[in-house]
C-alpha cells in the first residue's frame, strides 16, 4: 500500500542568505506534498514563489531509523523529476537524539557535490515529521550485487571489483578532504562504509550514501569514546574499540568491502555480535590468495594495506589508496569503465529482479 503524506511549507529568505522552513499543515494518507514559495525576482534577496507537488510512487526501504521512498516531484507546465524522500519513522519522532542525527546529516552532505556519492537536495519539515529529498538511484544496492553472486555461486570479476572500490574510494577522497567556507577542513568521516550503503545505478555510476552517523569538526565528534555505531562487521579496529576515528577509518571499512567483493566472504564476522567485535578488533589479515588464487599479488597488496590494524601502517589517505587502485586497473592498458559494469549488471539482472533468495545471513564467512 503506496504511504503518502502532505504538507504546506512556505520558505523565507533571511537576511544572512539561509533559509528557514515553517510548516503550516501536515496531513498524513494524502496524495500530495504541497510546497509554496514566494515569486521568483531578478535581484539578490527577493524572495521566491512558486509550487511544486512530492508524490509518493513507492516505498524503497526502511532502515534502522527512517524510511525512503521513490516520488516524483511535480512542477510547473506539466515538470516531473524522480526524486527519493527521506524520512524519520514514525516512532522516532519524538526521539530527539534521532531526530538530531536526521537533520545532521542532511546538513552535512548538503554541500556534498560529487559523482559518488548521493546528493542532498533539501532538508524539509511537517509539523510530525522532518524529510530529506535527495537523489534518486535506479539501481541496487552492493548487498543485492553480492547477494545475487552468491546466490548463483559465481565469482565477480576482479576487474569490476576493483572498480566498484575505486569508484566509492574517490568519493571518500573528495568528503574527507572536503572545506567550508572558510577553506577549513571538515574533517568528514563516513563512519558506516559498506555494502548496504554503496549503490550501483543502471549506468554503472557507484555512489556513496548515507552519512547518517558521519562526523566532522564540532559534529558528533564527542560521541565516539562512548557510543557505538555503524555496522559492527565493517568496522574499523580503532571504532570497535571506541576510539577517536579519522579517515584512515573509513577506508579500513573500504578495505574489508573490498576483499569481500573479491572473495565473497568477509572474514570478520563471527558466531555472534561480540565474537564479530572481537575479530574486528583483532584484525587478523585474511588470506584472500588462498580463497581465490587468481588474484594478482598487486591486488593482495592493496587489500592488506588497507587492512591493517595499526592506523599508521595504513593508506594514510583515501587518494593514496584510489591511485594503486586506478594504476593496478589501468596501468596496462584499457580498464573497466561505467559502461562495463552497467553491461554486466544488466545481464546480472535481466529482469531488474532484486530479490534475493532466502538463505543463512549474506557475509558469513
């Protein structure tokens, strides 16, 4: 059954440029929601109005906090554009440690303008409920591109493997060394690096989403030496353990995707949450050649680097890991591109069937 809400927003201009969202009206099981603004003008601090309508068409999925839909954004003169919403569900609304997470997010990836990684389009309000409108994927998840090889016990090739990693890599490399306005760095760190939270579009395109427990500079950065989040079995040593994080962080979490991507398995997760955080923490290297031997050794290289437990003994920095990634690709002539993985995914998905079979827990080792 389709779920759709309403609501009328009006937004203003303050003086300093920003805006603020007062809702009006909010009614839940609608067809329709109705933004208001103030007319469009020709000089710097006029205030805009106009209309446009979110419709809801489906809903994608609920996650461990909020639930996105598939909607279309309807304008002007007949103007249609698929967007996905973002939403809080509905018994965390009142949840203000929720809700504040919810809203930190879409103002820090507000300015997060790249290729791959999702982009934020608004931040908006009903008098229940917040909502982040944000770029629709038509695509999968990397969880649903695992689940299907293993599903069919085939391996992915190493090629479009390592591509995927590279691809989610530069995104990294352009949120860490991200600046405000100021030119001062952020200092973003994803914090929840994995499969569930890479997609791959029907063009190929990989992309970096939800930042929901990022940190950065005076954001959430006090929360780490006592509270633990992300996904326990892509979790860096150092997280596992409490510890302050940095960049190195997220590409040990990258490093991890990546040697399961390469062998099917990831090799850190246990018989249960705490044996997972103890193999975490230990971060015994895993013997990638051995589960599949035609993985050149310049591959094995890049995945023990990124593995390591000691954060110093580690890519120092996600471009340095991009461009072993990029020269073992490319070095030797034509590599793999979007259009390669969107040819492959296709015949991977002929008729855009993304469910998975029911079977024991999808990264067991």
């Amino acid at each position: 059954m389709e779920q759709a809400f309403s609501m009328v927003m009006r937004e203003h201009l303050e003086e300093s440029g920003g805006f603020w969202v007062a809702v009006s009206d909010s009614v839940y099981e609608s067809q329709y929601c109705i933004l208001e603004r103030k007319e469009m003008a020709c000089t710097v601090g006029d205030v805009i109005e106009g209309s446009y309508y979110y419709r809801i068409i489906r809903k994608i999925a609920d996650g461990g906090m909020g639930s996105v839909y598939e909607v279309e954004q309807q304008g002007a003169e007949g103007f249609v554009k698929r967007i996905a919403l973002k939403t809080i569900i509905r018994r965390y609304t009142k949840d203000k440690a929720f809700v504040d997470m919810f809203i930190g997010e879409a103002k820090l990836v507000a300015n997060l303008v790249h290729p791959n990684i999702v982009q934020i389009y608004q931040l908006g309000r009903t008098t229940e409920n917040f909502f982040i409108a944000m770029e629709y994927i038509d695509g999968i998840t990397l969880e649903q591109f695992l689940q299907r090889h293993y599903d069919e016990r085939r391996k992915i090739p190493l090629n479009l493997a390592t591509f995927i990693v590279s691809r989610i890599c530069r995104g990294l490399e352009y949120a860490h060394t991200k600046t405000d306005r100021l030119s001062r760095p952020l200092s973003i760190v994803h914090r929840d690096v994995s499969p569930k939270n890479i997609l791959i579009n029907t063009e190929g395109e990989c992309k970096l989403t939800d930042f929901g427990i990022a940190k950065a500079r005076n954001y959430m950065e006090q929360d780490e030496e006592r509270v633990l989040m992300g996904k326990v079995e892509y979790m860096s040593p150092e997280q596992a353990n409490y510890r302050i994080t940095d960049a190195r962080s997220d590409l040990f979490s990258l490093g991890i995707v990546y040697a399961e991507l390469l062998t099917g398995n990831n090799e850190f997760i246990g018989a249960d949450t705490r044996g997972t955080l103890e193999l975490v923490r230990k971060a015994v290297l895993p013997d990638i050649k051995q589960e599949r031997p035609d993985i050149p050794q310049e591959i094995v290289n890049i995945v023990n680097k990124a593995l390591q437990r000691d954060p110093l003994q580690r890519y120092q920095t996600a471009t340095d890991m991009v461009l072993d990634l990029e020269y073992q690709m490319y070095s030797k002539g034509y590599g793999p591109t979007i259009a390669s993985l969107a040819k492959y995914t296709a015949e991977l998905f002929p008729k855009r069937n993304f469910a998975a079979s029911k079977r024991a827990p999808l990264h067991s080792g």
